[in-house]
C-alpha cells in the first residue's frame, strides 16, 4: 500500500514570483507540481497518482505567503541646524526602504522636517509592505545655540555686620537662555548668600547656557558697615540680706558683647564686690568697642533686713524638784546677735530664769527684736523631776511574845504597834506611803521586817528593823513594853544660799543640832549614789562657805538635820549659780553727775568688743571699741538720731567680740549695770 504526502506545507517568499517548495510524494506516487517546483505567491493544490495503474493518490496545498519586511536602503541627511532663538528649520531628508516582493516602499518620519528645539531631538522613521510587513529605525536632529543668555542683578542695600568677618549678603540674580534651559550663574566667588567682609566688594556675575555662550553683568557694590554699639547683658536687679552692720559685700556678674569686636570688658560703679549699705543703691555700667558711641545700663542693688536675730546658748535642761511647788531653776543668759546691731542686749524668756518652774516640763520661749523691728524666738524645755527617794525613819527594835507554840499574827496590838512606828518625809510628796514585808504570822525568833516609802513620783526608799518573837509565856503574864517610835529629825530653816565669784555661801537655822549640807549638778537627786553628789559639810554650825566652784554652773544644795540615831530629815533645797561680774565701772547703782568712762575686763581672744548703752529699755548707742573701754560723752548720734546725756537710770552692756566684725562672732554677755544721771 502506497501512502501520500498528506500534510498542507506553508513556505515564505524569496522573490516577487513565490518561493520553490521541495517535498517529497510516497514511494510508487507522482506528484503535480513537482517536488521543488517554483509556487506563485498564494495556495497551489497539488494531486498525487500511483505510478502503477495512474490511480489518484491523494492531495495537499502549498501555500506561499511573504513575512519578510522592507530593509531601509540609505540613511536620513540633512539632519543639523544652529539658531540664536529657541527653535531651527532643518528640512532633513529620510531615509528609503525597498521590499523582496513590493520593491520600492514608502517611508514615514515622526516628526516630520521642520521647526526642532535647541538640542537633540530623535526621529522615528517606519516601512510597511503590501502584505503588513514592517520595519522601522531613527536618527538625531541636532540643533546648535548660538545666541548669549540675559542676566541682571538686583543689587543689595547696606547690611550690618553680624561678626568680626564681616556678614552674610543675599542679592537677586535673574538669568535666562534662548534655550529655555536656566543657565549657569557665577559671581567670581561672591555669590548671594556668602559672607561678605567688612566694606565695600565690587561683585560681577556671568550667565553661561549650555553651549557656552554667556554675558557678564554691570558690576554692583556690596557694603557691609558696622554701626552698632556693644550689647550690655546685665543681672537682673538684686536683693540680699544684710550681713553686718555696713550692709553686705555683693558680687554680680556684667557683660558685652560686641558683633565685631567680640567680648567687651564693661565698666561699672559701683564695682563688683563692694559693701552694698542697706537700701537701695543704682550700678550704672557702660562698654564701648571703641568707635561707636557706648552702650550704657543700669541696676539695683537692694541690701535689706528682713531677718531677726538669731538665739543662742539655750538648751533643754533637767532639774530635781526642790519642794512640791517644783523648783526654783537658773538657766543660762540666751543670747542674741543681729547681722547689722550685734548683740541685742535685752532677750526676754517666759518663765523667766531664777523662777519657779513646777513639776514636768515647762516650754520657755525667748524673743529679741532688732532695731528694724525683725524679732527672732527660741524655744526650750526645762523638766523638774522628782527623783529624789523618801527619809525613812524606821521603828525602834523590840520582842513580843507568842501567841501560840507557833508564833504571833502580824495583826497582834504588840506587832502592829511595831509595824505603824515607821515615819517617812519626801522633799516633794506631803504623804508618802509606807508598806512592809511583815507575813501573816511572825515565827518565833528574830524577823527582819522591811519597811518601803514609795512617793507620788515612785521613788521607793528601803530599809529594814528586826522584831524578836519570845516563845508564849505563862497566862497572866504582862506584855512586854512598847518602845516609843523615833522622832522625825525637825528641818533646818531659813535656808539661804548666796553666789560668790567661784563660790556659795550656804546659811541656815538649825538649833545648834547637827546638819549635813550635800552639793550637786541641779539635775542630780540627793541621797543618792548616782551622779556627782557629795557632802561639803557636816557639824553643828549655821553657814558654810564652799569655795572652788565654777561661774556659770548651776548648783544644787540640800541642808538636812541629822538625830544621833543617823536619821535625817529629807532636807532643804537650793540652786544658785556663782557668777563673776566682768564690768569694772562705774558700779553698779553707781549715781553720776556727768558722763561715765564704762570700763571692763579684758578677754585675751577678743579682737574688739561692743558696748551697748539702754534707756528705758531703748538701745541708745551701739560701740565696737577695740580696748576695755569707752568714754561717754555728754551727746552723741546713732542711727541718724542725737542723743544727749539727761537724767535717768541707764543699763550697759559689753560683749566680747571674735574674727572679723562682719563674722558676727560674739562671746557671752560679759554682765550689765546700771548706773543714774543726776543734776
């Protein structure tokens, strides 16, 4: 069986008259057209027989058909030009383009010759044959400048200097091209917005286009001038607190500044670091940075007292209580300093020092007021306690008989009359209790009984007695006598303690019997071990003068009675602070008929010393001698007011005085008198 060529063939074109097809039929078949046979452009049916009995074989269709697109044959020319305005005519001519089939073809250029922009414009060009086929290509149309850009220049004002270099200067540069493209603006290095130097810069700019074509401008000046003075920087107007007498030593800071000359040394008065006096005082200040005219300002200084003196030399302070009442309690002299008035002379205390402060804890407050009228307070505690322990006056030793083979009850007459002859006084508590160890029944033999006296504070005194218990006698024996109870030894009176330079003279009434005058700190309790109690004297005398004593300190004395038994009453007290008075003259009380020359001790360490002189209370002169001494006279001024040496009571005081004056540095009150002006 012979088989066909069976499949349709489709061939390109290789000319305007087709293509030759080769293919080749089956075995046994010829085929018309024949194998490699020229086919026209379009479908040609060929028919296959069999070569055997010329019998159909079969068919198939060839199909000739034209893909190749037209080939471009020359290039475009004429595709330059050169104007001075924006565009250029260029009449280019396009390229030609020939087709395999159609031959010669039509070609089309976008865009078209004409007017093209300064520069390179592309140009598309395309080719179509008879049968769609396309293809396409391009070129450039350069056009050339040759016309100069435009440039002008807006030329600045003067401009302040805004440093030692000079200032930065903006101007206006206005430049355009032909081409439509901004140009490139240059200014020889001087360009806006750089810094321009003290005077006057002659500044030229040049407008360069793309091609190289430019223009210069008409030269213009660019002046920077300084006609600003310095700049002062001043503090704020100041207010401080006085610190001595002369005001207060004030520092400030002033400043200027200077766009050109940089930092100016500015002059003020008054200077920085003078003592400012109190009130307020106007600082002028002036720069100038030597060819303007001076910047000038000014500010306060106000110095003020607004602070009132400060207190010293208290603190809280414990005593014994000397009676029920409490005690009588000397605290020391509170001071006070000012920063302007020095010591104040007058600190009144509430209660004051030397009262009777009653039991537990009183708050004493103390003021001093300066001569503004600024008053400083201070506050402390002086707490009397009863520490001090009952007398006890035990009963006198002595037997009872048994009641029984086993002894007697604590509740017999006999031995309760033993039990209640114990007595007990407290320098504090009117009544205080007394209890006992005595059992319910006293074995027979020797008991030690202890007897207690507890007061209102709980202070418990202990002491014991023995009772002897003789076995039951015989019935109708009589009962063994009662021994009368000790007798409370009677109280010294008129008890007077007076303060002596470094001593106390120490006087009472004690019926020639035998006293014993103990000593100790004011916050220590008598009959006790505890502390620094001692006994400073025992006889029959009425006074003692103990020697040796500290000024300043307070001290405690207790007078007791003593039996020849050894008990004692619970004893008087007294404190007194031995005081020396460092003042000289005139004495104390003293009446003068003209003006006094005060005269005091001198302290070894005081580099001056102030003296205060008080009328009815009123501070009237205020002194800072460096001597241990000041002459009154007759009239005087202080504190803007004359005064003048008339008839009255004055006080006086002195104070030590340590450092510099303006360290308000004082000792303690060296003492006061008064002395009276007669006519």
């Amino acid at each position: 069986m012979h088989w066909l060529q069976s499949s349709d063939i489709t061939a390109a074109a290789t000319s305007s008259a087709g293509a030759n097809v080769n293919y080749t039929p089956d075995a046994g078949t010829t085929c018309n057209p024949a194998p490699n046979s020229l086919f026209a452009l379009g479908t040609t049916l060929v028919t296959c027989t069999n070569d055997s009995d010329s019998s159909p074989a079969g068919s198939f269709n060839v199909t000739v058909v034209d893909t190749t697109p037209p080939s471009f044959t020359s290039s475009a020319t004429n595709t330059t030009g050169s104007t001075s305005t924006a565009s250029a005519n260029v009449s280019y001519v396009a390229p030609t383009a020939s087709d395999l089939v159609d031959g010669s073809v039509t070609v089309t250029c976008t865009p078209g010759p004409g007017s093209f922009p300064i520069g390179t414009t592309h140009v598309d060009c395309s080719a179509s044959d008879s049968h769609n086929n396309h293809n396409s290509t391009g070129f450039d149309v350069v056009v050339t400048d040759t016309g100069n850009p435009s440039i002008s220049v807006s030329a600045p004002g003067a401009t302040e200097a805004t440093g030692p270099g000079g200032a930065v200067v903006n101007y206006s540069v206005t430049a355009s091209d032909n081409s439509g493209a901004a140009p490139t603006v240059t200014c020889g290095g001087h360009e806006s917005g750089s810094t321009f130097p003290i005077g006057t810069t002659t500044v030229t700019c040049k407008a360069t286009d793309g091609a190289g074509n430019h223009t210069d401008s008409a030269p213009f000046d660019v002046i920077v001038q300084d006609t600003q003075g310095p700049a002062l920087s001043l503090p704020a107007n100041i207010t401080v607190e006085a610190d001595s007498a002369s005001g207060k030593t004030v520092t400030y800071s002033a400043t200027a500044t200077d766009t050109v000359a940089g930092s100016v040394s500015p002059t003020c008065a008054p200077v920085s670091g003078s003592t400012f006096a109190v009130g307020t005082t106007t600082v002028n200040c002036s720069a100038t940075d030597g060819h303007n005219p001076p910047a000038t300002g000014s500010f306060t200084v106000t110095v003020t007292d607004s602070s009132g003196p400060v207190l010293s030399g208290y603190a809280n302070k414990t005593v014994e209580a000397n009676g029920p009442g409490g005690s009588v309690v000397n605290y020391p002299a509170v001071s006070a300093t000012d920063a302007l008035d020095g010591p104040i002379a007058l600190v009144p205390c509430a209660p004051a020092s030397g009262t009777t402060f009653p039991l537990g804890t009183t708050a004493v407050t103390c003021s001093a007021s300066d001569s503004h009228g600024n008053t400083g307070q201070a506050t402390f505690n002086v707490t009397v306690a009863d520490t001090t322990p009952p007398s006890l006056i035990l009963p006198v030793a002595r037997a009872v008989y048994a009641t029984s083979a086993s002894g007697v009850p604590s509740n017999v007459a006999s031995v309760v009359a033993f039990l209640t002859a114990a007595s007990a006084t407290d320098i504090v508590d009117p009544s205080p209790v007394i209890t006992n160890s005595a059992p319910a029944v006293l074995s027979v033999g020797t008991t030690d009984i202890f007897f207690y006296a507890r007061d209102a504070s709980g202070n418990v005194t202990t002491r014991s007695a023995p009772i002897v218990v003789l076995p039951q006698p015989p019935a109708g024996t009589p009962p063994l006598p009662i021994p009368p109870p000790r007798p409370i030894p009677a109280q010294p009176t008129n008890v007077t303690v007076t303060p002596l330079d470094g001593a106390a003279r120490i006087q009472w009434n004690a019926g020639g019997r035998q006293v014993i005058v103990t000593r100790s700190s004011s916050s220590t309790r008598s009959l006790s071990a505890i502390g620094d109690e001692r006994v400073v004297y025992t006889g029959t005398g009425s006074s003692y003068t103990d020697r040796g004593l500290t000024n300043g300190v307070e001290y405690r004395y207790v007078v007791m009675a003593v039996d020849a038994a050894g008990n004692h009453s619970v004893g008087v007290a007294a404190v007194i602070v031995p005081r020396r008075n460092l003042l000289k003259s005139p004495k104390d009380g003293a009446k003068l008929r003209k003006a006094p020359k005060l005269v005091w001790a001198v302290d070894a360490e005081a580099q001056y010393y102030n003296a205060q002189l008080l009328l009815n209370g009123e501070k009237i002169l205020s002194v800072w001698p460096v001597r241990p001494a000041y002459a009154l006279k007759k009239s005087w001024k202080f504190e803007g007011r004359r005064y003048t040496l008339k008839p009255g009571v004055y006080t006086w005081f002195v104070w030590p005085g340590y450092g510099a004056r303006s360290a308000v540095d004082y000792g303690d009150l060296m003492g006061s008198r008064n002395f009276r002006i007669v006519r």
